[in-house]
C-alpha cells in the first residue's frame, strides 16, 4: 500500500453526511447517552413539544401512552403541525418539520412567543433514532398520516378522512434497538415525575399517564391501563406545596407573583418551613435548570436587599447587628421560580444553567417590589421570616467559632486529619478511596485487608448524628460528623470547596442488615443536606457486603441475599448432575448441592481481613452502588419523610413498604 503524503489530503476525503445521518451517527452529541438517560431523553423530546403548545394557550392536555408492543405515544390537543407544502422543501411542513435538523417553529417565524425546545430539534432527532415513527395530525376534522424508517419517510402524507380527534398531533416511536443495544424499559415512574413537574409548571393544563404492558400484577393492562392524571390550577403555588409536603410551614400562605416584564413573564412561588435546608427550584420555558442561573441569582439578591431593609426599617435588627446574609435568609426557604422568555440562553446543551443576563434584572425587580408588599401587608409572616435568620446567622456565628477551635485543635495536635483515619500513601486523587466503615472492629479487618496505597479507612462509630434536623454548629460538637469533614478536605457550610476533596470514591461500608443500612441512610442525609456537589459529582458509592458464604469442597462462592443464593444452589445442583455425581433426591438441596458450609454473615467484623477484602474490597470482585441524584426534588422529599420530625409520614412510608418485605429477610 502506498504511503500517503500531505498533498494526497483533498476534497476526497471530507466526508458530508445528509439528513439525518448525523443523528445517527453520534447519538449521544443531541440525546446524551444511549442508555435509560438517552431512552427517556426522545420521550421528553416529543413531549416538550406538547408542552409549548400548551404555554402558547393552545393545549389543555398532554397524553402519554406506553403500548404494549414496546412504543410510546405522546398526544396533545393543539394546534397540529402543519401538513401545507413548505415553499423551501417543496415537501410537507409535517415531514420537513421531522426530517430536517433546526426546522420548526421555534426559530422567528411566530409560532411560539415562548419554547422549552432551545434547539428545535426533537422530533426529528427522535425520528432519526427510531425503527418506527408514526406521525398523525387533526387538521378541521381530517387526520393526517406519515410514517418513517430511520428518519426516512416510507409511506407519503395521507389523507385518512374524517377523525374524531378533533385537533392535534399524535406521534408514537419506537426506539431503535441498534442505536439502544442495552435497551431500556420506558420507565412509568420518570415519566410520572416529568408530567408532574409539567402540570406544576403550566396551570390549567392536564396532563396524563397510560401503561398498557402487562405485568404479574396487571396482566391484562391492555383492557385497564395503569394510569394517572395531573392537574394543578394554582401552577406553582401548588408546586410550593408539594414540596413543604413534611415539613412544618411558617405559614399556611403562599407568596406569589406573576409579572410580565418586556417580552418576558417572571413567576414566583414561596414559602418558608422550620428546617435548615433550601429548597429553590429554577426552571426556564418549563426547562429544569439545576444549577440555576440568571433568575436564581436575581432572586437571591432581592431577597437578601428587601428583608434586611424590612428588618431595619422596622426594629427587627439591632443597630450594632451586622445584615443578614444570604445563607441566613436562605434557611428553611421553599420556592420555584418559573420564567418565560422567548429566546433562553443556556449553557450546555444540557440545559442545566440560564445565562440570559437581562433576566437576573426582571427577576430581582420584580421580587424586589412585591415581596416587599408582601412583608408590609403580612407583617406576623414578616417577623418569623425575619426571627428564623436572625437564629441563622447566631448559629452561624456559633458554626465559625465551632470550626476554628476544632481547627485549632488540630493544628496543636500536628495535622489536620482526624486521628482514627487510615490514611492512603497516594496523593493522586483520582485514584484515592475513602472507605468509610462502621464499626472499630470491621475497620481494623479493613485496614488489615486493604490495599493501603489507594485505600484509606475511617471507621465511625455507632450511628452518626441525624443531620436532616442539625445546624452546622451542632455537627462541629459530634466527633464523627468532624471526623468525616476534616477526612474528606471539602470543608463545610461557607467553607465548602469540591475543588479540595481527597478522595474520587467516598464509599460507605455498611453491615448488611437494618442497622447497617439506618447508617448509611445517616451518613447518606449528611452528604445530600451539606456536601451535595459531592453526591452530584458521582463521588458518593455503597458497598454491598456478601449476606452469605458458600463453600462447596475447597471452592468458595459469595452471595449477596435469598434470592441469589437460592439460585446459586440450584447452579450447583444442576452441574453436579450434569457431571453424573449421584444425588439423592431424598436429600435437602444443600447436600444435592454438595454444599459442606453455607454462613450467613451478620456483620463486617465477622470477615477477616482477607474475606473483607475478596468480598467487598478488592476491585475486581466488589460490587458498589454509586449514588447520584436522578430527581432532586423526589430525593429531597424522601429524606424529609424518612429523617424528619414527621412521624405519620414515616408510619406511612413503613406501612407502603411493608408489602414487599419477606419474613425470612428479617434481621431478628
């Protein structure tokens, strides 16, 4: 073969790829991943559509219909996307709109005021990724049909005559397993949560679920549906209340704005609970934005402005006290704060933070002018607003004083590193582990057992602080709580920064029973209330210890519950036979199995150091939960309802769960 030179690169070798090609070639630069993510991402797609028509007032309802043969469809009742001729294409609008990359009416032509689509380029990226796509439009009682291949039309527009879908569009896909070779279930729950989130966020709107695959306990969910409605005429008041759901509200009422500046509409919700945490939820077009943005940022300066020039004005802060800051005012806060703009600027593709600077002004004036009537008009509110972060601002005086004698303490002991931490001889972070292990007993087998190059050990001790119901300064006297903070380098509360963590894997190793999992829920509430760029980050993980040891000869096999040992017998069993060893059926399973030990682990420190670090240590055998945050929101809730002072929502919690427990997997 000859060798090629320089001048040998020409026009030749550029590659041009048509259509749709692009899509399909790198489907994770427009959906992500190809993954559940990416699977969820081309119904969200679809829906977002739906859900425009909707903000543009001219959709009242938002249908999603899981089938049973593996497809979704998603139907709203808007307008229809248009089946005239496009002047450009010579095509239909209906295939030009789902064949062609940035068509649609999201882009000046005066279909949307505003959009959740920063792109516009949902439907034909869904199309391009799916085996099959279904599109159906109601134009003045005719439907209208076309479907496609990969993003390639294979039937033409058709005219199927008079509908009793009076308007509308209806799309139904089918994801294409090439692209999707793990290929996901759609998830009932995501999409729950996703129309929930949407019915919240465009009031008056109805929004709805159907599951028509059979499972054990519906098999016959084609005939009745698993299903579920959404519909929330107070928007995001509603929104402010579902999310206080276990807490202890301030006040029963609500503050709410909604304000047209521009060409913008700025929405507010809020109301403060008597917990330590914040609860802010930013979204832009009904797009999720979790780490805020511009709105955020305009929100939290007016707060800050308008509550301590009410708190001057009006006594409630002594001369000689210094303002309040934002983390003060911030305690116990629950708000959403919804803006609508035609043209969002988001960073990433992702969506994840809002950048147009001229909303941080719509924001912060508006909130500025009426949450300041708010005060004056709801002077009782005012003053629990105000008291709550005047003992903020105590506690984080206290918190600081707290910190530096504990800092103190360690600059006189020599280090800054807690004392019982096993620390790892490599400085290289991205290979480092924290092992953070319950018990004095499994710590010393841990530290024994592991590989003391990138493995640290912290063991704590009994059960840590409840850190759902604890201000900072409170955690500065528990010895475990410091012994955590000072082992991972991040700091905490003002002095937090990702940028000094330790460690790449935080992993907490538990015993596999009730106590060793109200440990980890302990350690995991701390993590997600104060150290949440950590979870976010994906440096947070679960050891799953063995539950049983099984020895067959001088061959062992670790099995982590019930149901996976009773399998493994039966795989025992079944290669002995296979092997023509004589088995008497007469005999239990574990003799069939030719089993000389089966040990039910209670704990950790019942391993040695060597078992600890086969197990649940050594990387090419362990297995370790990483825990991420899917839906801040339904974590933020879980917590609430399992670490708070609620006790009815905890016996609710226990009653629901109660159902899938087995006897035989019960610790007692």
């Amino acid at each position: 073969m000859a060798k090629q030179t320089a001048t040998d690169y020409d026009a030749s070798q550029i590659q041009v790829l048509e259509g749709l090609e692009p899509v399909r070639r790198r489907p994770g630069m427009y959906i992500g991943s190809t993954g559940y993510d990416g699977i969820h991402h081309l119904v969200k797609e679809i829906a977002d559509n739906c859900v425009d028509e909707a903000i543009a007032g001219y959709a009242t309802t938002v249908t999603i219909e899981l089938l049973e043969d593996g497809g979704c469809r998603v139907t709203d009742d808007g307008r229809g996307i248009p089946v005239d001729t496009h002047p450009k294409t010579g095509r239909s609008t209906l295939e030009t709109v789902l064949t062609i990359l940035h068509a649609g009416g999201k882009f000046g032509g005066g279909s949307y005021k505003v959009s959740s689509g920063l792109h516009g380029v949902g439907s034909s990226v869904v199309n391009a990724l799916s085996t099959r796509f279904i599109a159906e439009v109601s134009h003045d009682g005719q439907l209208y049909r076309i479907e496609f291949y990969e993003g390639k039309p294979t039937t033409e527009l058709q005219n199927l005559g008079k509908t009793d879908m009076l308007r509308g569009t209806r799309i139904t896909f089918y994801p294409d397993e090439k692209i999707f070779k793990d290929l996901v279930q759609f998830d009932y729950d995501w999409i729950l949560n996703y129309l929930r989130h949407q019915a919240y966020l465009t009031k008056g709107v109805r929004a709805k679920i159907y599951d028509y695959r059979p499972t054990e306990e519906n098999p016959n969910a084609s005939d009745s549906p698993k299903r579920y409605e959404f519909y929330f005429d107070g928007g995001i008041k509603s929104y402010v209340k579902h999310l206080n759901i276990g807490k202890d509200p301030l006040d029963d009422d609500i503050f709410y704005i909604e304000k047209e500046i521009e060409d913008s509409v700025i929405e507010v919700a809020m109301q403060y609970n008597d917990g330590y945490t914040e609860n802010v939820m930013t979204f832009a077009n009904n797009v999720y934005n979790p780490e805020g943005g511009m709105h955020l940022v305009g929100f939290r300066v007016a707060m800050t402005r308008v509550i301590n020039d009410y708190a001057r004005k009006n006594g409630l802060l002594k001369e000689k006290e210094e303002n309040l800051t934002g983390d003060d005012i911030r305690e116990g806060q629950t708000a959403v704060i919804l803006v609508k703009l035609p043209d969002p600027q988001f960073e990433g593709q992702t969506k994840n933070k809002l950048g147009n600077p001229e909303v941080r002004g719509y924001v912060d004036k508006v909130v500025t002018e009426y949450f300041g009537y708010y005060l004056e008009e709801h002077p009782a509110i005012a003053k629990k607003i105000i008291g709550k972060a005047v003992l903020a601002a105590r506690a984080r005086k206290a918190a600081r004083a707290a910190r530096e004698g504990v800092l103190r303490k360690g600059a006189m002991e020599g280090f800054n590193l807690p004392s019982k931490l096993a620390d790892c001889s490599s400085k290289i972070m991205e290979e480092c582990e924290l092992y953070i292990v319950e018990g004095d007993s499994a710590g010393g087998s841990a530290k024994s057992g592991r590989d003391s190059r990138v493995q640290a050990i912290l063991p704590l001790r009994g059960k840590v602080l409840n850190t759902e119901r604890a201000r900072l300064d409170k955690m500065f006297a528990n010895k475990e709580i410091v012994s955590l903070i000072k082992g991972m380098g991040v700091g905490i509360g003002d002095t937090f920064d990702i940028n000094n963590l330790r460690y790449n894997r935080i992993i907490i190793m538990t015993d596999a029973d009730v106590d060793g999992s109200h440990i980890a829920t302990l350690l995991l509430t701390f993590f997600f209330r104060f150290m949440r760029p950590v979870v976010e980050a994906g440096h947070i993980f679960l050891a799953k210890p063995p539950l049983f040891l099984i020895k067959q000869g001088s061959s062992k096999h670790y099995v982590y519950d019930e149901k996976e040992k009773d399998k493994k017998i039966d795989e025992l069993i079944m290669i002995r036979r296979e092997k023509d060893i004589k088995i008497d059926p007469n005999d239990d399973r574990l003799k069939q199995a030719g089993i000389t030990l089966l040990q039910r682990y209670k704990g950790l420190g019942e391993m040695d150091a060597t078992q600890l670090w086969e197990t649940t240590m050594d990387p090419t055998n362990r297995v370790l939960i990483q825990v991420g945050i899917e839906d801040a929101e339904k974590a933020d809730a879980i917590f609430t309802k399992l670490m708070g002072d609620e006790v009815a929502l905890r016996k609710a919690f226990i009653q629901l769960k109660s159902k899938e427990i087995k006897l035989e997997d019960l610790d007692v």
